[in-house]
C-alpha cells in the first residue's frame, strides 16, 4: 500500500497477521486466521474507522497493534519507528493507549475512581510527589466531564457512561498520541453514546489525539471518522474516507452493509434498496479459499475461489479488494 516513511502517517500497518492455534481434536491443531495480511497506515490527527461484522478480526487488529496480542507476522511502525524489540514496545505503551469496549468489567471493583486514572501513572512512575499525582488524575476527571468527590469513590457506584469516562481518563493519563477505541460505546445507551462520541471529538481537537475506531455501529463511525476501513473474515476489503464510503461504496461487502443502514427520512427510507446477503459468515478456522467473502457473493466467479483479490487502489484514496469491481459497479 502506502510507503511506511510516509511522513504524515503517525501509525503504518504492513501484512499484519494473528493467527491463533485451536484445537480440533487429540493432539491436533489448527490456525484461527483472526487477521489476515492486513496493511493500512493512519494519518497524523486523523480517526480512522473500522467496521465489520461481529467475528470479523476488528477488535484483535487493535489489541495486536498496541502489542496485547504478539503478532503472528507483519510490521507495525509509529512515526517512522519499528515497533518490535521489547525497548520500542515500552516505549510505545507510553504513546499509545486502549478504550476497552465493556465499562462494567474493564475497571477494577476493588479500585478507587483516582486509583483505577492513575495506574498508568504508577506504572511508568509519571510523578514526584502524591500531590502532583493528586493534580494529574483531578485534572484528567475534568477532562472527561467528572468532579473530583468522584475521585474517592468505586467503580460500581457509576452508571455505564461515567464508567466509560473513567476508563476514557485512565487512557489519557500518559499523555498519549495515539488511542485505539475499542467499540467504546456500544455497551452504552443511545442519548449517552452521543455525549461522549462528542467528548471524543473535543478531546482530539484539545490534546491532538489520533483515534483507530473500531466498532459495528455505522453511524456512529460516520460521525466521527475521517476515512473508513471494512473488514470481512480477517482480510480488509474497502479503504476510503468516510463520505465517499457511504456515497459510493465499490465493494459488494460494503454495499450491502451501507444498505442496512437506518435512514431517518420515510422516502429515502422506501426508495433505498436493501441488499440481504444469502447464508451466514463462515468460520475463520474453515474460511473459503482465495476470497473469503465469495459464499456470500452474488458477483463471484471461478476466480474468486482459485485467489484471494489484490487489495488496491482504484481511485485516489479508495482502496478495493475484488476481482469483480466493474460488475459489481455497473
């Protein structure tokens, strides 16, 4: 894809890999291709969008990129960096932190709301004296809209929303350049999701904050990516910015995703054609050979079985995975 010195990209993915063994019988084994040979790069200040179905590998590109998951193969770069020898994942840990999907069980019950901010802080000694950690985790709570007589009190004394904002300040307090997003509010209700999808914006404006976003609500994600990437099974099938991803998606995949997407206005509603896609996903231990999305196709052909399709650039930006491109946009 991209060239990895780029020097606007703060984050390069090159044929990212994770594979994980499971067991299919007495002693024998087989690869999960969680993700696939997956390249993209996000630009400095940016969000980039990432979506799929459930079980698609979205969630495992973001933890395998911040290093909870060792990388089966592939390179991951941070501004201009390799990020492999354990000296560059430390210090990358420092640059880069995770907003964990679920609010009620990523935070520790037995924890503080000032303990549970502070432990990056603890972590990477960020503090000389108990007063300047005191400073640091009051200031971090304003951040995220919380008062500071929350700072003595639990966890589970907070609704889901607050719980996602401590979590929020928790990944702030190293001062980090680079967030992944873990579906952060999709464990939360719909007036709460749109407060802090905003606070995420304010946050990036305020602190120049580099967002992965990953998460299965295509509102959502239209409303706070720059540019969106689709996922099916592993493999990336679609990279462009978000308007032209919902205006003209080129990828079947894409296309039918698009289309279930809920239209507020009655006309557009009715005239908008759904496309339904026939049977289920496939497993990732039993995926179809050469394009993983072909069982579900309704432009596969032979090809489509024998190879896995090139992921390119059809037009400036837009990046495809399909062998069919032209039949399915004619």
């Amino acid at each position: 894809m991209s060239d990895v010195r780029n020097e606007n990209n703060l984050v390069d993915i090159k044929n990212l890999k994770q594979y994980f063994n499971v067991n299919v019988g007495f002693f024998k084994s087989k690869p999960l291709k969680a993700v696939d040979d997956v390249s993209f790069s996000i630009k400095r200040g940016e969000t980039l969008g990432l979506v799929g179905e459930s079980g698609c590998g979205k969630t495992t590109v973001g933890r395998t990129i911040l290093n909870l998951y060792k990388p089966t193969s592939g390179e991951i770069w941070y501004d201009g960096k390799l990020i492999k020898s354990p000296e560059s994942i430390k210090e990358f840990r420092k640059k880069a932190t995770m907003v964990f999907q679920d609010p009620y069980s990523s935070l520790n019950p037995r924890m503080t709301v000032s303990d549970i901010i502070a432990e990056p802080l603890d972590i990477h000694n960020m503090y000389k004296t108990k007063e300047e950690r005191r400073d640091r985790v009051l200031q971090l709570m304003e951040y995220v809209g919380l008062n500071s007589e929350h700072a003595s009190r639990y966890a589970h004394e907070f609704s889901g929303g607050q719980r996602q904002r401590i979590g929020i300040a928790r990944s702030l307090a190293v001062n980090p350049e680079f967030i992944v997003c873990d579906e952060p509010v999709s464990a939360l209700d719909v007036s709460i999701q749109a407060q802090v999808i905003n606070m995420f914006d304010e946050l990036q404006e305020k602190l120049g904050l580099t967002y992965l976003f990953i998460a299965h609500d295509l509102l959502v994600v239209r409303h706070i990516s720059d540019r969106i990437a689709v996922m099916y099974l592993g493999k990336m099938v679609e990279l462009a910015d978000a308007e032209t991803i919902y205006n003209r998606p080129l990828h079947p995949y894409s296309i039918s995703l698009l289309s279930a997407v809920p239209v507020p206005d009655p006309k557009i509603a009715r005239a908008n054609k759904r496309v339904v896609l026939k049977g289920d996903i496939p497993s990732p231990l039993n995926a179809p050979s050469g394009c993983p999305f072909r069982t579900r196709c309704p432009y596969a052909k032979e090809d489509c079985a024998l190879s896995m399709p090139q992921f390119k650039e059809v037009e400036k930006g837009h990046f495809v995975a399909c062998h069919h491109i032209e039949d399915v946009n004619a």
